[in-house]
C-alpha cells in the first residue's frame, strides 16, 4: 500500500524528530546527570548541535526548502523555549534530566512541527 504525499513527508519528518529528540534525550542525560554539567549549559550544547543536525537531515533527504532564514527563525524559537524550560525543571525544580529532557522536547516538537507547515518550509 502506498503513502499519500502528505502521509509519507509526516513520516520521513517524524522519522527524523524521533532520532533526533532520543539523541537530545541521551546528550542531555549524559552531559547533565553524568558529567555534571549546569542544566543550562548542557540543554544549550545539546540544544545547537539538534539546530543543525536536523536541518542538515531534512535538507539531505529532500523533506525541506532550502530557506534557512524561515527554518531558523521558526527553530530558534523553540530552541530558545528548550533551555529555560529544561534548566527550570533540572535546576529549580530538582527533576532529573531524563524525564525533563523527554516531556520538554516531545511538547515542543508538536508545537515546532505545526509551525513549519504553517510556514511552508515542508515541500510538497
């Protein structure tokens, strides 16, 4: 059975958002519980290198235009969300970083995803 358009670009982005956000998960559980590393700091090094690593990723699998103007502007917002939030729950509110990392990313990322077709980035 073959995918409409629309459900095999939810798919492939989902694909990726997934990989990525376990990735995030791991690094911010790593860097946070493991190394010892201040909430804020750890979110932020975790937080850039996923900016450009699933930029790179929907541009290499054709997901998305080429406009990073749009796809940094959009991203950078929910970026910028993820740091405080996470540091908020690690750093004030004691939580450790695994069940942070995870309910903040998997929030945002519903948000971020509504976004991006919004603005038309996702090709068609």
């Amino acid at each position: 059975m073959k995918l409409p358009p629309r459900a095999k670009r939810l798919s492939i982005f989902l694909t990726i958002g997934i990989v990525w956000s376990l990735l995030s998960v791991l690094s911010n559980w790593f860097l946070i519980d493991f190394l010892s590393l201040p909430g804020w700091l750890g979110s932020a090094i975790v937080a850039i290198a996923a900016f450009f690593g699933r930029y790179a990723n929907y541009l290499f699998v054709g997901l998305m235009h080429n406009h990073l103007v749009k796809y940094a502007s959009t991203n950078l917002t929910f970026t910028l969300l993820q740091i405080p939030l996470i540091s908020l729950s690690v750093d004030l509110l004691n939580f450790p970083a695994m069940p942070s990392s995870i309910a903040v990313i998997g929030l945002l990322s519903i948000f971020k995803f509504g976004a991006l077709e919004k603005i038309g980035l996702i090709k068609r």
